[in-house]
C-alpha cells in the first residue's frame, strides 16, 4: 500500500517539494498544510496552519500520515518535529535544539568559534548602547544581523556609522523583526561569492546537494534591501568538485560533528550560506531547513526518488543511498507583489501560468498565491517562482526568462540579472523586470 505524506508550509518550497515526492511511485496519497493554490492542484491542501502543532498532530495521526516533512524554520525552531516524534510519528527535519543553529545566530557564531569553523570575527550585543559602541571600533563595511529568525531580511550591509546607526535603530528599537531584534551580530565584511550548500544529514552521514547561488536583494546588480530570495541558480558552474569536497571536509562534517557532540545530533536538510573569500569559503550562516528559493531548482534537477532520500536520513542510512541529478542546470526567477519586500497588496487577479508551462522544461512554482471566487490571486511577497531547465545555464536562464515575459499581474516585479555573476559578469537582459509589466 502506498504512504500517506504530509508537507508544512505554504511557500514556493512547499510546493517544490509536493511536486518532487508526487513523481514517487511509494506515495499514494500527498497532503500540504495549509499549502496555497499551486499544491491544491498536485495534492490536498489541509487548513491547518504550520504553527498549529496540535491540529497538525490530531491530523496525522487521525489520517495515518507516514511521514511529515516541515518546510518552514519557525515551526522547526518551536519544537514541531520533538512533538511528533514524543507521539510515534515519522517526520523530517531537526529537533529544536538542533534547528537553534538557525534560530539563533549568535548561537551558532558561538558554536562556530567553538569549533573552529572558518567564519567572519564578530561580537554579539544584548542591548543597543553595547552595540552602538561596538561600531566605533570596528572598521567599515560591517555587517548588523537580528539574531533570531527574520525571513531573510533581518542583514544589513553598511557602509558606514551612519547606515550601522541606522540598522541598530531598525532592528534593536523599532523592533521591525519583533523578538528576532533583541540580540544582534556584529561582524566584518567578507568579500566574495556566495554560494548555497545543502546537506542531507542522518546525524552521522551528509550527502550534499550540487552547489547553487541564491540573489538576496531586491535589485538588480544587488542593490536594495534584503529579500526571501530573489532567484537562484544551480549548480554554478565555477565551483569544482575539489571546491566541494574542501567544504564538505572543512565546514559541513565539523559542524554535524559538532552539533552531535553538543547533544544537537543534526537529522535533516542543514544550509550553510557560504562566501567564497580569497582566504577559502567562510561560513555566512546556517539554516535548518531546505532553502527558498533553492528547493525549486533543486527539485528541477533531482532525478532520484526524494521520498527514497528522505526516509534515508530518517532512519540514519544515508550512507547506502546516492542521489542522481541531471546534467545541465537550473534556474528560479521570483515574481514578486509591488512594494515587496517592504508592505505589498494581495488579492490581485494572475493571468498567463498556463502559457508559461507550455513551454518546454518550464514549471511554475507558487509561492504566494490563493483561490478568490474561481480566480488565481496574489497573496504573498514573492507571488511565483518561474523555474526552467536547461542545457546550460545561459540557455535556463533564456528559457526562464521567456516564461516570466507570459505571466501578468499589477505590479509584478522581478530581477533580471540572476546568474549573471556565474557567467562572467554577462547577464540576460530583459526589460520586462519593470514594476507594473
């Protein structure tokens, strides 16, 4: 018989991975919860909210689920899979103590530092005088992070007193990430690449994922405030496998390591965000969970069984499974609300999604969107994630490109630059990237 699989979440990651354990020939049945109107046409969406743990327990055990997979970090950092796991339940993804290594930044510099894991120097200050001084002695730029979870946008690049006065302001005054905001990093800027790196880990074993390169800010060439993501490709086409394997040797074993001798034993997806520096790959910060929008391309490229890879660092034997992936590369271009990342409208009527995945090797991935009296509308930041395959990475990104042009709705707004620090400083243009195109 086959299983019953249930996926957290609402995103554009969400829906990714639905798409991916669908294709499984072990799944029968697929639930998300509470989903959105993309994995409503692949799966059933549940109208239980990721943060209703007693809702999503009574589910799964009422509706025999044999595997939960949790998307988002906040359900991870409260517990959600130390829950299911006191009840019996089957589910992927780390234990609260282990998923502090993304929802505490300041934990995981520590832990870091412990460790001995290359990483930028860096102070951690409980209260805004403390780390009002600290900019005095330290050399510009620098980098102000919110300790605690923020979306991706609590990391302020600045340049100089002023703008570090300013992210202090933001982030320990106004509280605009909430608790988030209460402790924050100070840390030099490294200069270099970033690149994201996925782990599966059983706790004991890793198997990483090809490399890939998310685009944080807003604007093309990087400029504006810091998004969920923006785009990413995979894998990039510079990193050798020697590059690969130094950063599996050097950051990825040390820290599982590290967290199983710390009693934190890492069971799930663990992502360092990497800066390659001209001293080595320097760790950024980790994240506990798949990537958005990097599962998108990741899924795009996968040829094994996820269900298959999943149940394997469940059950602590991802040493005798061996993921295949296709040749070539691919790509996520996010469409995203006006005002994103800043206040956005929803509600807003989507056309063209069909037209855009009749071209080959196309498939669009919701991120935020919704049913309104029969009509496909806008109800989040980043609305859609455009994803393409290709021979090369020039020719997924064309493709990608092409189906962004099909998809309308106000105010729709994209960058159009990803990946072109991954081939030589040439992007793809397009002057569809205009708000309101």
């Amino acid at each position: 018989m086959g299983k019953h699989l249930l996926v957290i979440g609402s995103g554009g990651r969400e829906h990714a991975l639905a798409w991916k354990l669908a294709q499984s020939p072990m799944v029968s049945r697929l639930s998300v919860a509470p989903g959105n109107a993309g994995t409503a046409e692949i799966a059933e969406n549940v109208d239980i909210k990721a943060m209703d743990f007693a809702g999503l327990v009574a589910y799964a055990k009422a509706e025999h689920v044999d595997l939960t997979v949790v998307g988002p970090d906040d359900p991870l950092a409260a517990g959600i899979v130390d829950l299911f796991q006191a009840e019996g339940l089957v589910v992927f993804g780390p234990t609260a103590a282990a998923a502090r290594i993304e929802a505490s930044k300041a934990f995981a510099k520590q832990l870091m530092a412990e460790g001995g894991l290359p990483t930028a120097g860096f102070t951690i200050h409980d209260s805004h005088q403390s780390a009002l001084a600290a900019l005095a002695d330290r050399p510009f730029p620098l980098v102000v992070k919110a300790s605690g979870l923020a979306l991706g946008k609590g990391v302020y690049i600045c340049h100089n007193r002023e703008e570090g006065e300013r992210a202090l302001k933001e982030i320990m005054l106004d509280q605009v990430f909430g608790q988030a905001g209460q402790q924050v990093v100070i840390e030099e800027f490294l200069t270099g690449q970033e690149i994201s790196i996925h782990v599966l880990s059983d706790g004991k074993n890793v198997l990483l994922f090809p490399p890939a390169q998310d685009h944080k800010p807003v604007g093309d060439g990087d400029t504006g405030p810091n998004t969920g993501g923006m785009g990413t490709i995979a894998p990039l086409p510079w990193v050798t496998p020697e590059m690969m394997a130094d950063i599996e040797r050097r950051i990825v074993r040390p820290v599982i390591n590290r967290l199983d001798e710390t009693g934190r034993r890492f069971t799930g997806l663990l992502y360092p965000g990497l800066k390659m520096t001209p001293d080595g790959p320097k760790i950024l910060e980790f994240n506990a969970r798949f990537g958005d929008p990097e599962t998108e391309s990741y899924m795009r490229l996968l040829k094994s069984d996820l269900y298959e890879l999943l149940m394997a660092a469940v059950e602590g034997r991802l040493d005798q499974v061996k993921p295949e992936w296709r040749d070539g590369a691919a790509v996520c271009i996010m469409l995203a609300s006006k005002g994103y990342p800043g206040a956005y409208p929803k509600g807003l009527p989507i056309t063209g999604i069909e037209e855009a995945q009749r071209i080959p090797e196309v498939v669009v991935f919701h991120a935020g969107t919704a049913r309104k009296d029969g009509q496909l509308v806008t109800n989040g930041g980043r609305v859609l994630g455009v994803t393409a395959w290709g021979e090369s990475l020039e020719a997924a990104l064309k493709t990608a490109y092409q189906a962004a042009e099909c998809i309308r709705f106000e105010g729709k707004h994209y960058r159009a630059d990803i990946g072109s620090k991954a081939i030589n400083g040439s992007g793809i243009k397009s002057d569809s990237s205009a708000e309101g195109k």
